[in-house]
C-alpha cells in the first residue's frame, strides 16, 4: 500500500485553480487592453500576481511526491521513464510552440528561424511549458543528491541553497 498524503491533494487543486485563474485573467488583459484604463490594467495585473504561486507549488509538490515515494532508494529506471512520459512530450511541444512564436513574432518561417525558435523553447524554456525544465531539474537533483540529503542538516543544506539563490538573483540583477 502506497503511503499518501492527503494534504497534498488540496494543494494540488489550489495550485490547479490559480494557475487557471492566473492564465484566464492574463488572456483577459491581453484581449480587453485596448478598453481598460492604465489602472485598470495595473490593478488587473498585480491582482493576477497573486496566482504566480501556482506554478512553483506544482513543483514543490513533484518533489514532495518524489521524496515520499522514494524514501529509501530510487529505481534504476527513474530517470529514463521520466524521460520517455515527461520529457519527449515536452520537446514535441516545444517544437510546435516554435511554429506558435514564429506566427506570433511576424517572423518569416525558414530552416534557421525554425531551429532557432525550437531550441530556444526546448533548452530555455522559452514558453509556457517552461516548469517541465524546471521539474526535470529536481529529479536529476534528487537523484544526485537523494543519500547525501538523509545526512546532511537541513539548515545547512537551506542556508546554502538562500546563498546560491541570492547570488543567482544578484548576478541577473545587478550585472546584466
């Protein structure tokens, strides 16, 4: 018997909601611009703020699922099952989203533009489908760290990670 947790199914379905709230209100925005003053507009959109948090709980919870079912060992075939249900879907996506950002960019469809674009959205996350990436980043992290984190100190693995992270956000800040 699988050990659930319950908790993280009302998680999930917040998370669900507000990442549909915050993608409608978007779309809303982007339609009605024209016919909504600039507070309007302002309000609108710090008002869909609000929702962003949808998107980095669904990437807590993978984690929190991964960790939870995975306790003891990971399974030789976790990365590659990943990689075949997760990760080619997402890089056909990424593909026909390539066409989607050509259109949208009134970019002339070629060879080169079409590369371009789709190794922009497969390598940067350069659409929507983006949190896949990020996703794949916690199970090659989890795989690589998945022992050392039974040993080491939570507080010390956080302080390091609030470093890295502030040293990463500085650098994109303050230098580019």
């Amino acid at each position: 018997m699988k050990n659930y947790i319950n908790e993280i199914f009302i998680v999930r379905s917040i998370a669900c909601l507000a990442i549909v709230l915050l993608h409608s209100l978007n779309y809303a925005i982007v339609g009605y611009r024209e016919n909504l003053t600039t507070i309007e507009y302002f309000a609108s959109s710090g008002f869909g703020m609000l929702f962003y948090f949808g998107t980095p709980t669904f990437v807590l919870i993978s984690e929190i699922l991964i960790a939870n079912s995975y306790k003891d060992s990971i399974p030789k075939n976790f990365l590659k099952k990943r990689f075949k249900l997760i990760l080619i879907p997402y890089i056909i996506m990424a593909i026909f989203y390539s066409f989607v950002d050509i259109h949208l960019n009134s970019t002339p469809l070629t060879f080169k533009s079409f590369i371009v674009e789709s190794l922009k959205n497969i390598f940067l996350g350069d659409w929507h489908g983006y949190f896949v990436l990020i996703i794949f980043q916690f199970y090659i992290l989890h795989v690589l760290l998945h022992n050392k984190l039974k040993e080491w100190k939570p507080k010390l693995v956080l302080s390091i990670s609030f470093i890295v992270n502030l040293g990463y956000l500085s650098f994109f800040r303050l230098i580019i």
